[in-house]
C-alpha cells in the first residue's frame, strides 16, 4: 500500500474526549473514527487489524471443533418473548418496528436465534454436539458508553453457543473454548488471565471471564497470591466468600515488611505490587545474579524496595557487577540481549529467578522500550493491587487483594434455560425425547483490539504484535526529491510486497513527520533508505520496540521478515 494514497488521518494532537491511552491511539494513528456517542468507523488502517483479529478468532474456533455461519442481526420479537427475555432485557436492547408493526430486536446476544437454529434443524443425538458460531454486529444501547470501542453500542463479536445431549459433552465443549480462547488472545499478543465469574441464578462455578489487568479495566478482581484463587468481585461477593464492604487500600510498608522474608516471599511480593514505572536493580543471591527488573508505582519508590530485598539478606550488585553480567555499562542493556543474558544467569529452580529480568540501577539509566507484559510475563499482571482488609480467601485463609481488569471474553454454561424454555428435544440412542444442554462463548473483537494497544504502546505510539500489526513492515524513503533514492524504495516494495504486507511511505513529507508517523502507526519494522543508501547501498532497519538501529545491504532486509 502507498501511503500517499491511503486514508489515514493521523493527528498530532490528542483529542479531546479520549481519556484512555488506546482510545487516544486508535484515533491519532487513524484507526478509528467516531460517527457518534458509542458508533465507531474501523478506517483501512483499523480494518487491517480487525480483519487480523478476526482470522485469529476463526482459526482457532475452527480448529477447536465449531462451525461458523451467519444469521441475521434483525431478529422478531417473537423469539424473546419464547425464551422471556423479551421483557426483561431493558433499555440496552435496541427495539424497532418493521413496515407491518412487528416488534423487531437487534441483537445484543444471540442465544434465541441459536437455539432456534438448532431446534428446527437437529433431530437426534446423532446431530450433536454442535458448536456453532457467527462474527458479526451487536447492538447494545449502552448507558454509558465510552472509552472509544472499549464500550460501545454498535461493535463485532466472536459468539459462539455449543449444544449437548449431556453435562460431561458440555464441560468438554466448554474446555474446548477454554483452551481456544487461551491460544486466540495469546496469539493476538494480549496477556489475559481467566477469572471465575458470577453466573446469576444459573448457578454452579461454570463461567471464566478473560480479564486483561489493567489500571482503566472497569471490572474488580479478587486474587489470592498464596493459593491462586481468582475471581471477580461479583462471584466472590454472591458466593458468600466474601464481602466487599471494607475493601480499603493499606499503606505499601504495612503489606511489605512484615510479610517479605523469603525469596519466595518476596517473588510474591515483586510480582504483584508494584506498577507502571520501571525501576530495575541487580542483585547477589548465592545462585549467582539475579536482575530484576521491577515496575514501580506511587506507592513504591526505590528505598522502599531496597528495605523489602534487604529483609532477605540480598545485597546489590556494583555497577562493575552489572558490566561483568551483561556484557554492556548498564545504561545500555538492551531489552534483548538482556533476554539473552538472563538465560546465563536464571536458575528455573528459583521462584525468584523465574521472573527475573533486569535493567538498569542508575539515575536516568532506566531501561527504555521495556513493556512488561510484552517482553517478559507476570504471573500476575496488577495495575492497581489492593489488600482487601478484613477478608480472607475462602481457599486458604490468607490475605486478598483485588485489582483492575478489562473483560475481553467470557465464557459460560449457560444450562437449560433456553433449550427448555424454547422446547427443544432431540432424541437419545434409546428413542427418548431429551433436551440439550448449551453453553455460550463470546469474544469482543474491537475491546480486543483495544486492550492489546493499552499493553502494547509507548509515549510515541502503538507498537503493534507482529500478528496483528496493519503491515508488517514501512518504507521510509528520507529525500522523495531523490531520484536514486525513490528508485530503491520502489523496487524494495515490489520486491517485499510479493511475500509481505508493506506500507510505503511516498509522501513528499519531512523525515521527521514520516518517522513519528511510522512510529504512531506502529509498524513492526522500518526500513529507511537515507543518507547510507547513497552513500554504501545500505538501508537502516529499526524495530519499532528497540531503540537500536542497524545499517543492512539492500539485498539482505528480506531476510529481516523472515
Ligand atoms: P461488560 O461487562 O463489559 O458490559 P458483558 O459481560 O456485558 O460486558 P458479554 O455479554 O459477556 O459482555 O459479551 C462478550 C464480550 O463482548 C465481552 O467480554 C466484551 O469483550 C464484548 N463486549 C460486551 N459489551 C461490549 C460493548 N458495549 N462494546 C464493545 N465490546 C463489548
Ligand atoms: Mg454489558
Ligand atoms: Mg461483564
Ligand atoms: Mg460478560
């Protein structure tokens, strides 16, 4: 694609009414555009990336076993009244009348339909299970929508509804998207953990939410590091494990100190308390170094820190240390040959050592370009992590702390309701008329999207997963007044665009705006052609995660994609 022929209007600025750093990207980097409050245009650039989604989600569902097809969006009336939602759902439900004065619904969810499907064309057990899906519109009149696709009225859903003539071929339906929904936010480059969820007046522990942490998450997850017990706040609050009326927030020094003495204690303690900035030290233990790279918030500063690794008798490496450890002054520790480098040092056998990663120890040294759930994972990612005073996990007693998550997909068994209130019946292997059993799979694609952005930018941009990226790679010619120079660019085109997906950008712009474009948009891998083309046939390579640049002869950078 030729830049200068796309639509894509990036904007200098960040808009006015965009509060979330994903909401302010997809807008700037031209991805999105609002219509109105809650109805969004995906733009070519936007559309890229949905459709990348989009495959991910098909591929996976396909290969977990379920069949896509399309229903119609514009459903009758009649069908909710059948199952009794109809009055129930609420101002979210978008109502109409067709020419005739039917009541119509736009769909919000699916389950009807789905069940209907299945009742007017499944016999017999024979026919089942079934898992069957659609990728297509929902409506929801939201109240209040907002945070650009993260909520809104009009947006795409993946949702799937699977059909079983027992419980055990429902729970291996079930564990069947469990698995799928793992390997699809996985590969879209997203961190997400599951977290069992409150099912209503269904019943039993048979709904997961996919939570991605996050700080502007609106959903509260209840999380128990000693025993792993983890669920939103509504599930632990309805099952009488626990209530939230005193959830209140302790000073960093009264969860710290009294409870960090171990080296697992203090893995603990590293991996979910702290936030945001990056604060990195080395330390000594008798295994050798270990670095540990650790996120910051306000609550945690570095001599605060410092005391916790002092109760386990760690002492910190000198800067020489570091030299000898990583090959490199600390300042210039690349998150890359960082990762290198730690695999010399790691020792899995240490809890500790599991998630260590280092960085620098110096004022104004901090390593850059480091995004922690992109270059190395949590076992728990927690933007805001507060001890829930006063409860104690229904597990194992300990303490409970709580954090911040989006909701980005959840799954449920659903049961009997629709299948008995809609009156479907197959028949069993000895002729006996039975009802199915159904369970219901949804995945937000556009909340998808952004979140992977909320996890995956820096102060210049997005910084796409190769996966999901618009293109895999951008040309940059610098001097578009170059003959020799727009030659080169063309031709690299050319040639990459036979096996990749290539932006050129042919704009007769500045290198400036085409650089912070480049880096706006995200693109995985940028490809200049400047001042060393002319001057050595070299081309400068940069990856839009690493700060380092590298000059390769024109004939290798299709080497680079491999
Ligand atoms: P929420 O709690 O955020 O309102 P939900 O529980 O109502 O979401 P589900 O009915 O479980 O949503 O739908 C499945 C998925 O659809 C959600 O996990 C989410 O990713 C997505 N989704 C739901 N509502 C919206 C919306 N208004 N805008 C964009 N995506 C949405
Ligand atoms: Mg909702
Ligand atoms: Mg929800
Ligand atoms: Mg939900």
């Amino acid at each position: 694609m030729r830049r200068s022929q796309m639509l894509l209007p990036t904007l200098r600025e960040d808009p006015k009414d965009a509060e979330i750093a994903s909401h302010i990207l997809m807008m700037r980097a031209g991805i999105i555009r609002k219509l109105d409050a809650g109805l969004y245009t995906f733009l070519p650039l936007g559309h890229r990336v949905l459709l990348k989604v989009i495959n991910i989600i098909r591929e996976e569902m396909n290969r977990a076993g379920a069949q896509e097809l399309l229903p119609p969006i514009l459903i009758p009336a009649s069908l909710w009244r059948e199952s009794g939602r109809y009055d129930i759902m609420g101002k979210e439900m978008m109502r109409l009348q067709d020419r005739h004065e039917n009541d119509m619904v736009l769909g919000p969810t699916h389950e009807e339909v789905f069940t209907h499907i299945v009742r007017e064309n499944v016999q017999s057990y024979r026919d089942l299970p079934l898992n069957l899906y659609q990728i297509n519109t929902k409506f929801r009149d939201e109240i209040r929508p907002r945070y650009g696709v993260m909520r809104c009225r009009e947006f795409i859903m993946k949702d799937a509804y699977s059909f079983d003539i027992d419980e055990a071929g429902l729970e291996k339906n079930y564990q069947a998207m469990r698995e799928a929904y793992r390997r699809i936010f996985a590969r879209c480059g997203l961190e997400v953990v599951p977290v069992q969820a409150d099912t209503g007046n269904m019943g039993g522990s048979n709904s997961e939410e996919f939570m991605v942490p996050s700080s502007v998450g609106e959903e509260t997850i209840i999380h128990c590091r000693s025993c792993g017990y983890v669920a939103n706040v509504e599930r632990a609050e309805s099952k009488r494990e626990f209530s939230s009326s005193s959830k209140s927030m302790l000073p960093l020094e009264e969860i710290a100190t009294p409870n960090v003495r171990t080296i697992e204690e203090l893995v603990a303690f590293l991996k979910v308390s702290v936030d945001r900035f990056i604060k990195s030290l080395v330390y000594k233990t008798d295994k050798g170094f270990v670095l540990v790279l650790i996120r910051g918030d306000f609550m945690v500063n570095e001599t605060k820190l410092k005391h916790v690794l002092e109760c386990v008798e760690l002492e910190q490496a000198s800067e020489e240390e570091v030299l000898q450890i990583t090959g490199a002054p600390i300042g210039f520790v690349s998150p890359v040959n960082l990762k290198q480098k730690i695999k010399i040092v790691a020792d899995e056998s240490i809890p500790f050592m599991r998630n260590a990663i280092s960085g620098a120890n110096k004022k104004d040294y901090h390593l850059k370009n480091i995004n922690p759930e992109r270059d190395f994972v949590w076992d728990v990612v927690a933007d805001i992590h507060e001890v829930v005073e006063g409860e104690k996990c229904p597990t194992c007693g300990e303490v409970l702390r709580s954090y911040k998550g989006i909701e980005v997909g959840h799954i449920f068994k659903l049961g009997y309701k629709y299948t008995e209130a809609m009156n479907v019946r197959v028949l069993d292997k000895n002729g006996q008329s039975i009802t199915p059993i159904m369970g219901c799979y949804g995945i937000g694609v556009g909340r998808t999207i952004a979140s992977v952005i909320e996890q995956n930018h820096d102060e210049n941009g997005i910084i796409w997963p190769m996966s999901i990226a618009p293109f895999h790679g951008i040309i940059v010619p610098v001097n578009m007044s170059d003959s020799r120079t727009v030659e080169a660019a063309e031709k690299l085109y050319q040639q990459l665009s036979r096996r990749f997906e290539i932006l050129l950008d042919d704009r007769d712009e500045r290198p400036g705006v085409k650089f912070k474009d480049a880096d706006l948009i995200g693109i995985p891998i940028r490809i200049t052609i400047g001042k060393s083309f002319a001057e050595e046939q070299k081309v400068e390579l940069k990856l839009r995660r690493l700060e380092e640049k590298h000059l390769v002869p024109l004939e290798e950078v299709e080497k680079v994609f491999e």
